[in-house]
C-alpha cells in the first residue's frame, strides 16, 4: 500500500527539505537556469520577501521520507502566485502535485485573495533544442497542461510574457498565464492580473519597470474582463498570429 504523503512549509532556513526540494527542481525543469536558484531557498523561508510580498515553500513527503515533491509560491496583496511547482520523477502518479497545490488554495483562501496565478509554457512554442531538453526530464509539456487545467487552473486570454529571459534578454513568449479562481469564475478582471503581475515582477524589475510592463500588458489585453481558457488551450493572440502567419506561407 503506498504510504499517504504529507504536505508542509518548510521555516527553518537550514532545513535538509530545501535542499532535496532544490534537487528535485533541478531535475524537473529544462531551463532551471530560469527558475529561482535553490540557493535562495533559505533566504525565502526567512522572511525574505521584498514589500508586500511573502513567499512560501511547501515540500511534500512520506511519513519520515526523503521529499517526492515541492512548490514556491508567493502571497501578494492582490492575489497568489505560483512560480513553480515539481514532483520527483519516482514519486509522479501518486498525487504529490495536487496536494501540493490543494495546500497552496487553503492559504491563499485564508487570505481572502480570489485566486492564484502562474505561468506555463505552451508546447507548439517552444523550439526544437528545448523540446528535447524537456524530453530528457521525463516530461511531456501538453500532459503538463492537462494537469494543470485538472488542478483548477485556466489560460487567462491575453497576450502575456515575461518582460525578460528570452533570446538576447528580451521577451520570453513561449509562456501563456493561468489562473485558479477560487470563486469558479469564467472571467478575471483585468486589473487583478496587472496589478498582481506588477507587484511579482517588481521584486526583480524594481518599480518603476514592472509598473511600465504592468501598463503594457493592460494596453495589450485591451478590455477590462479577460476570459478564463482551459488550460490546454493558448490566448486568442496566439492562434490568430499562427493563422497570419500561415496565411502568409500559403
């Protein structure tokens, strides 16, 4: 019988867990030159978030085991986001990463925030060279988007991307926004989604820059209510510049 798992956030900055979630997080993720260094684990746990912000981490375990899994979150005063969340190849299947997630809603719930958002990437962009890195993970990008759309979470249906990590340090546009809203909701307002963004991206943009892309985004978006998507599916800018482009071709 496979022993329950058990979901918890780690405070105490020398704590083993950060370590074995570290690794785990290493092994996961293709890039993990774009996620935050495990070496900034202890600094999060001990209170190190910038402003309003406060940043958590959970690592779920067997009774007395080593960790199968773990998840960084940030709690900001317009609503939760979610940077990443990893479970150990030996430990998928068994539903590490709902509970992980089910333990991140009870906070954010607690707090009175609508939801929590986070960013994925869509597979059709990728390119080829990180395609095959992702494969050697053991992790197939579209089942990646199945899961999270069964965990709650929805495409939010706007042109999003992170202002920096992509190519020459531009734009990284393979990425689409999620959002769980806790209340079911098929829509988000779109001042929720800036203003949550502006304060995540200001903790490494500063200020002045996210409140720049913060406004960039709402020029983009272009209305006040944004649709909520599943979360298999990429934003209508997307498709519609991939059906341009086709046309172009033909």
């Amino acid at each position: 019988m496979t022993p329950p798992v058990s979901v918890r956030r780690v405070t105490d900055p020398e704590d083993p867990a950060l370590a074995e979630f570290g690794r785990i997080q290493q092994e996961s993720y293709y890039a993990p030159e774009m996620l935050i260094p495990p070496e900034v684990f202890p600094h999060l746990v001990s209170g190190g978030g910038r402003g309003a912000r406060q940043d958590r981490i959970l690592v779920a375990q067997d009774a007395d085991g080593p960790v199968l899994g773990g998840t960084v979150y940030h709690l900001l005063p317009e609503a939760g986001f979610n940077s990443f969340l990893a479970v150990g190849r030996g430990a998928r299947g068994r539903g590490v990463g709902r509970a992980l997630h089910r333990a991140t809603l009870e906070e954010v719930r607690g707090r009175g925030l609508p939801g929590i958002f986070a960013d994925s990437v869509f597979p059709d962009r990728q390119d080829a060279a990180d395609r095959e890195a992702e494969a050697r993970t053991g992790v197939d990008p579209a089942a990646r988007r199945r899961a999270l759309h069964a965990l709650g979470l929805r495409t939010v249906d706007l042109p999003y991307w992170q202002p920096v990590g992509g190519p020459n340090g531009g734009p990284l546009t393979d990425l689409d926004l999620l959002f769980h809203p806790l209340d079911g909701a098929a829509t988000v307002p779109t001042a929720l989604v800036t203003g949550t963004l502006q304060a995540y991206w200001g903790a490494w943009l500063g200020e002045k820059r996210a409140r720049q892309e913060a406004e960039a985004l709402a020029g983009r978006a272009g209305r006040d209510t944004l649709r909520l998507l599943p979360a298999t599916e990429t934003p209508g800018y997307w498709r519609e510049r991939e059906q341009r482009k086709q046309n172009a071709e033909a």
